[in-house]
C-alpha cells in the first residue's frame, strides 16, 4: 500500500511542481532575451484550466510546454540558453535541496528525496535526444539546432 500512496502523490503533486519550475526555466530565458511567451502549459491533452497565456492541462501530471511565436528572434546561443533554461532550472532546485537536507541517492527518506530524485530524473530524461508522445524533448530540440 506504501508503494501505491507514494506513487500517486509523487506523480499527482511532485511531478506538476517539478514540470513548472523545468518550464519556469525555459519561460526565464525567453523573457531575459526579450521573446514573449505565448504558451506555458502544464501537462497535456484537454485544457483543465487556463488564465491568459498559462494553461493546466488534463494530464497535469504529464510533460509541458512553453512557446514563442518570435523564437525566430533569438540567436543560436540563445536558443540553446532557452532549451537548457528547463533542465537547469530542475538542477539548482534538486541541488538546492539536496545541500539542505543531505540526500543520499537512492535513499528515500521522505517527499522531498523522493522530489530531489525525480528532479535529477526529469534532467537525465530532458537531456536524452529522442521524440516522445509528446514531443521532442530538449536534447533533442538542442541535437537539431546544431544539426541545421
């Protein structure tokens, strides 16, 4: 039963804070570069709930996105600081917390190792170049970038 709890708060109220602080990051890097952000959305599928450009998702709990219409504007190096923006993000939270609280990998003492190990997770993830159902994840977009 442990096993069960556990799995639905992690992937009910861990994994959204954790997708909003990876899209937080990208969102960061648009606006120091001076794009506009036209879409932050947290998770997929129907929208759940939305207010101006910023939409929960039904599978809240699944992925995100944040969009531009002027990414056209920024430079390579720019664009690569906006597809990094997400991973680093969820880097200095996990780190962050992992200073305050001395995690050990792989030892799950409460929520916050189990956020602290899902975060590092979601950077391995992010940065692995693949299309998933959801799309490309930012290794991938990076891959591509440099590819053309």
């Amino acid at each position: 039963m442990d096993f069960l709890i556990n799995f639905v708060i992690i992937t009910l109220f861990i994994s959204p804070i954790i997708t909003l602080i990876h899209e937080s990051g990208h969102a960061f890097f648009l606006k120091i570069f001076g794009a506009k952000v036209s879409e932050f959305t947290i998770g997929n599928g129907d929208i759940l709930w939305s207010k101006n450009n910023f939409f929960i998702k039904k599978a809240f709990f699944f992925g995100g996105r944040v969009g531009s219409k002027n990414l056209k504007i920024l430079s390579k190096n720019q664009k690569t600081f906006f597809y990094l923006g997400g991973v680093f993000f969820n880097f200095l939270s996990a780190l962050v917390l992992h200073i305050l609280t001395g995690y050990e990998f792989l030892v799950f003492r409460n929520y916050v190792d189990s956020f602290i190990f899902v975060s590092y997770l979601t950077i391995v993830i992010n940065l692995i170049p693949l299309n998933t159902i959801v799309g490309a994840t930012d290794g991938k977009q990076l891959v591509e970038l440099y590819r053309n």
